[in-house]
C-alpha cells in the first residue's frame, strides 16, 4: 500500500501503465503516416473489434472521457451536448426541439438504470 493520496476523480490524474509505455515506445521509431493510416492505429481497432467481437465495429480513439462522452453522444445524432461534472447529473442541451431533448432524456435514463 503506498502512502501517497490516490486520486481518482479522472483518467488525467492516473499514470500510464507499465505495458502500454512499453507499446508506446515500441511505437514511437521511425516514420508512418498519420491521422490513423498506420499499422499501430490498425492494430489497435482491430483489438477492439476483436475483444467486442464486431468485425464491422467502427473505433474512434480519444483523448480522455469528455471527448469518448462527446463521441458516443454524436454517434447517437445529438449535437451541441455537454456534460458538467459527473457524468448525465449535469448535461445541458443546446437543442431548442424538445422532442429530441425528451429522446436524449428517455436514453440517458436508460443507460443510468442498465448500469
């Protein structure tokens, strides 16, 4: 047990682990294409589609939580969301049609009551 404060309010906080900064630098020689056209980004997704066992899976990699919240919300055809603190607690919506916000509503209730 270390005697050092733990913090685990968000992923920014945590360091990487051992065997993900050993792919890294594994990756990190020479030059590739960027912008996902390379063999790690194919790699990667195809772990994804693997483990969730969907060949057609579309994976899109992001930065920390906010921006894979952003994503997922996109995926579903929501615009101009945000979340503000703790995951759907605070989320406002910038969509004056109510019946979409009500189909946002109806689906975040859902999700929160599957989990």
């Amino acid at each position: 047990m270390t005697a050092e404060l733990q913090q685990f309010a968000s992923e920014n906080y945590a360091g990487i682990c051992p065997e993900a900064w050993a792919a890294m630098a594994n990756a990190n020689r020479g030059h590739v294409p960027a912008y996902g056209e390379d063999q790690w980004t194919q790699a990667a997704a195809d772990a994804f589609r693997a483990l969730f066992e969907k060949d057609d899976a579309e994976v899109f990699f992001a930065f920390n939580g906010t921006a894979a919240n952003s994503l997922a919300l996109g995926d579903r055809g929501w615009r101009f969301y945000t979340f503000i603190g703790d995951g759907a607690l605070f989320m406002f919506a910038w969509d004056a049609d109510p019946t979409r916000v009500d189909a946002l509503a109806r689906d975040i209730r859902a999700i929160s009551a599957a989990s």
